[in-house]
C-alpha cells in the first residue's frame, strides 16, 4: 500500500498541486535565489556567452524564456530554477567532453524546468 501511494498517489497529487502555483511565484523565486547566487559567486562571463550562443541553436520545445549562467565553482553539477534559469558550475563543464554532452546536460536541465 505504502509502494502504490509512493508511485501513484504522490506524483499524481504532485503533478495536480503544481498547477495552482502561480507563474508569478515562480519567477519570484528564482529572481531570488538567482541574485544569491549572482552575489555570492563568481560568473563566468565568456563561458556564459558560449553556453548562450551554443544553446540558442537548440530547440528545447519550451514556452519557458530559458537563460543560462555559468558559476565560477568545482562543483560538479548544474540547476533549473523554476523561470527557466538554469545555472552550470564550471566545475562539471571542465568534466564535458563533447558537444553531444553539453546538448544532454542542458536539456536534461530544462526538462525540469518544463516537467
């Protein structure tokens, strides 16, 4: 019983939950924790350019305004804030060897923010 409601009643409520959220709350969110992170770290502005230019050729299906921003970090990883924001620390791109990974690495990054 627990394993159903985990799989089936937790993603369906989910998924009804995140329609009432209004898009205004999104986009507060994010301009929030976009200033932190602009204010606390460090940007890479050449390769912010680069992940714009290289992203702007891809068709991510999205109605979302999606805008990328490359932090200066050794973290291995990246986000989506809600607004389409994504954030990618340098930190994995140093670990990216080809193009192919980029493309993955950024749609899987705007699929949160479309799902």
């Amino acid at each position: 019983l627990m394993a159903a409601a985990y799989f089936v009643a937790l993603p369906w409520a989910a998924e009804k939950a995140v329609v009432l959220i209004p898009e205004e709350y999104d986009n507060y969110l994010s301009d929030d924790l976009l200033s932190y992170y602009l204010k606390e770290n460090l940007t890479d502005s050449l390769k912010t350019d680069h992940i714009r230019t290289f992203a702007h050729n891809i068709d991510f299906e999205t109605n979302r305004n999606i805008k990328f921003y490359v932090i200066k970090s050794d973290i291995v990883n990246a986000f989506a804030l809600p607004d389409g924001t994504v954030i990618v620390f340098t930190g994995i791109l140093d670990k990216i060897k080809d193009y192919e990974e980029l493309t993955s690495l950024l749609a899987h990054e705007v699929s949160h923010v479309s799902e």
